[in-house]
C-alpha cells in the first residue's frame, strides 16, 4: 500500500506558460538597462544560433522564427538586432488600436506579455468586455465590381464573389462566395450564453488578431478533469472558446480545451490539445447550428467526467520501468509485419535483422521514452498514467516526420497534431493501458 500525503497540486498549462514568458520579457527589459547588457546579449545570442543549429528553432523568413520543442513548441519568435546581437522576442500577434494604441484584448488574468484590458476575477457583461477589449471592428462584405480586360470590349462580372474587408479601416480581408456569411462579435458571446444555457457568464478572455480577421472569445467549462492519485491530485480547468476567422480562410471553431487564449501562441495550443473541436461553416444558418453545439458540448462533459475516472485508475496504479518498456514494445509492434524492424523498441526489437539505420533509429526511440518516462514519473509517480503521458508526449513531440529539413519536419509535426494522426494509436494504447488496472499494485 503507498500512501501520499501532499496538498492537492494543480495542473494549470496557462499559468506554467505565462510564468516562463513573463520571465522571459522581465529578462529583456533587463536587458535595456546599461547593466549587464553586453553579457545578457551575447549570453542570447549563443543560445539562438545553438538552438537554429540543433533544429529547434526553424526560420520562417523576416526575421521571424518558430519554436519546436518544450512550451515554446509552435511559437512564433522575432528576431532583433541590438548592438550586433541577436534579441530574441516572442510574438504575442495580438491586434493594436490605432488610437489608444492597446491591445485588442480583454482578459480575466494577466497575460504573459501584460497588455490588454485585465479585469481580475473577469466579469459577466457582454457589451462590457466588448468595449475593454476593443472588440467592435465590423466585417463588411461588398460585391466584387466589374472588372475590365485590355483588348477586351464592355466590363465582366464577377457573379457571386464579394469582398470582405475591415469595416472601420476598409483594409482588405478576402474574397468569399455568395453563401458565405460572417456573425457580429456580440452575437458570439450570445452563442456561447445560449450554449450553456446560462446567462451572465463569467468571461475569461477575448480579442483580436489579423487586423480584425480573427476573434476569440472563452469562458470556463462547467466541469474540468480531476485525476486523483490518492491525495496529490492533478486538476485541469477546461475552456470553451470561440476561434471565429472572418476572412473567409477558416471556419467558425467552437472547442473545448484546457487553455486559455490570449495571444497567437495559447489559441494555437487551445486548438492543438482540444478536447473537442467542432467546425461550423459561415453560412446564413450558422447560429442555428447551436443545437448540434450544444449536444456535442453535453457529450464532452460527460467524456471528461468518464475520462476522469479512468485517468484516477491509471494513476492509482503503479507500474515499474520493465512493465513500461514491456508495454512500449507491444505497442511499437502493433500491426507490424513480422520482417517489419522499423520503429520496435525493448522486447519487441529483432536485433540480429536491424540494419544500421533502423538500429540507431530504435536506439532514440528507446532513449527518448525513458527520458519521457523519467520526466512523467518525477511529476505523477511510477504509474500507469505516467506511462500513458509519456507515450502520448512522445508521439505529439518526439516521433520523427517526414521532411528533407528540420523546418519540413516540424511543420510535419504541427500538422499531424492538428489533423489527429495519432489519434488511434493513443486511444488503442488507452484501451490496453486500462485493461491493465487491477494488474498493477493499486494506490489506495
């Protein structure tokens, strides 16, 4: 029997995030004082260029990077010269008002870059966050006018194509088709009041990006995720949020996910680690798709409440490394062909029939999940729920994609979490990991 006794610790990923950025930006604003500046620059400037060598920072072009590894994995970095070094920035993407020059961003917590509107606490009035967050920028939509070709008689059509654009600074957005609607901002907050059947809703966050083109908008989950591992419990707020792009590029996204959006990089994550995702098409019949909404929502709260249960078993039961290794070579093996030695690790490995490649290839493969492994077990214990975190970080961050340059692979790597590549093999390894409770030595 193993007994812990420990107050409950909170898994909270937005705080985590904010914490190391605020310590980033504290660093950087250090560093615009005389005092330390030439070492803090030259200290920043070795740490780039080692991170763009080994891969984990990828260019995009302009100055600007993207992140692969750790929390800022999928973050966007600018890159600035000071003095002849390299300044190292992250992007908050957020829209400035041209006037006040604020942040279009309202927010019930600091946010990691402290710009925005901050209500502590958040408040339940729409027109309220809408006003502090400057979120009153219109979509307009106007008919693409004729257009003439030279050498070409009379003026053409363009029937059924409209522009959308910027309806307070008339900046260009897209071009949609006749069927293609966009909704006010405010209508969306609606949205969500009707979705949870609950009025004066305390909101969490909202703003704007793309010069007006995105808009976000969260409050909480009536439910979270408690995973109780016998008194050193992990509780997860879960958020649902509004990703509503206006320029005719994306959908309307309603999801449910445990972060909380407040700049470009946390509404990545919000989509990245969703729950549930459910996309709606702008079209005229757009709000009345909330019944759909508002069933799929009642089913992911009751998933989270059947998904908390299983996850407390998993971490009430303890596992060992070997039982971690046996159960990662089951896994690798799964749907193999026996001549198939590609990507097998521990007990599943056919050494003698390795070439060099898929040997060293097998090597990291075993190397990265015991690092996983050791990581999980430090947080949560030697349980079954480490094991099932370990496997799941693996093939979200570490498992190798296909591409000729780190920057391919990488994109290959935000690609298949978006898409949910993996998502059979995670559930298929939740399935056997819980056949498995009741065969370990359980916490009580």
């Amino acid at each position: 029997m193993t007994i812990i006794t420990a107050e409950p610790m909170p898994v909270d990923v937005n705080q985590a995030f904010a914490d190391e950025r605020m310590a980033q930006v504290g660093r950087v604003e250090r560093l615009m004082s005389d005092e330390g500046q030439a070492a803090y620059i030259a200290e920043q400037t070795a740490n780039f260029d080692a991170r763009v060598a080994a891969g984990e920072l990828v260019k995009l072009g302009e100055g600007r990077y993207q992140s692969t590894q750790g929390w800022d994995r999928g973050e966007i970095w600018q890159v600035r010269s000071v003095n002849g070094q390299s300044l190292v920035l992250p992007e908050h993407g957020l829209d400035i008002d041209p006037l006040t020059k604020r942040a279009r961003l309202y927010s019930a917590v600091p946010a990691w870059h402290g710009l925005g509107t901050i209500i502590p606490g958040g408040i339940d009035s729409i027109d309220d966050v809408i006003r502090l967050g400057q979120l009153n920028v219109p979509a307009v939509s106007v008919p693409v006018p004729d257009y003439t070709i030279p050498g070409l008689p009379g003026a053409f059509k363009a029937p059924g194509q409209f522009i959308v654009a910027n309806g307070n600074t008339g900046e260009f957005w897209g071009m949609v088709g006749k069927v293609h609607k966009n909704i006010d901002v405010r209508v969306s907050f609606e949205f969500l009041e009707q979705l949870l059947g609950q009025l004066g809703i305390t909101w969490e966050s909202a703003g704007l990006m793309g010069g007006g083109r995105k808009v976000f908008i969260s409050c909480k989950v009536p439910a979270g995720v408690t995973v109780d591992r016998g008194g050193l419990d992990e509780r997860t707020e879960l958020f649902i949020i509004i990703q509503d792009t206006r320029d005719g590029s994306g959908s309307y996204r309603v999801l449910i996910s445990p972060w909380r959006p407040v700049c470009q990089n946390t509404n990545r994550f919000a989509l990245a680690d969703a729950v549930s995702v459910i996309n709606l098409r702008h079209t005229v019949g757009l709000p009345g798709q909330l019944e759909k909404v508002r069933r799929v929502l009642g089913l992911t709260v009751k998933y989270a409440e059947a998904f908390e249960a299983e996850e407390t078993a998993l971490a009430r039961t303890n596992a060992s490394i070997a039982e971690f290794r046996e159960l990662m070579a089951e896994l690798s093996a799964d749907g193999k062909k026996d001549d198939d030695n590609s990507g097998r690790v521990w007990s599943a490995r056919n050494r003698d029939d390795e070439v060099k490649r898929t040997e060293l290839a097998n090597n990291r493969r075993e190397d990265a999940l015991e690092q996983l492994w050791a990581t999980e077990t430090d947080r949560v214990g030697e349980t079954l729920y480490a094991a099932e975190q370990a496997y799941t970080g693996y093939l979200d961050w570490e498992l190798t994609r296909k591409g000729k340059t780190p920057a391919e692979r990488w994109l290959g790597r935000v690609e298949a979490n978006l898409d949910g590549a993996d998502d059979q093999a995670k559930t298929k390894a939740h399935g056997r990991l819980m056949q498995l409770v009741g065969g370990g030595t359980a916490r009580r």
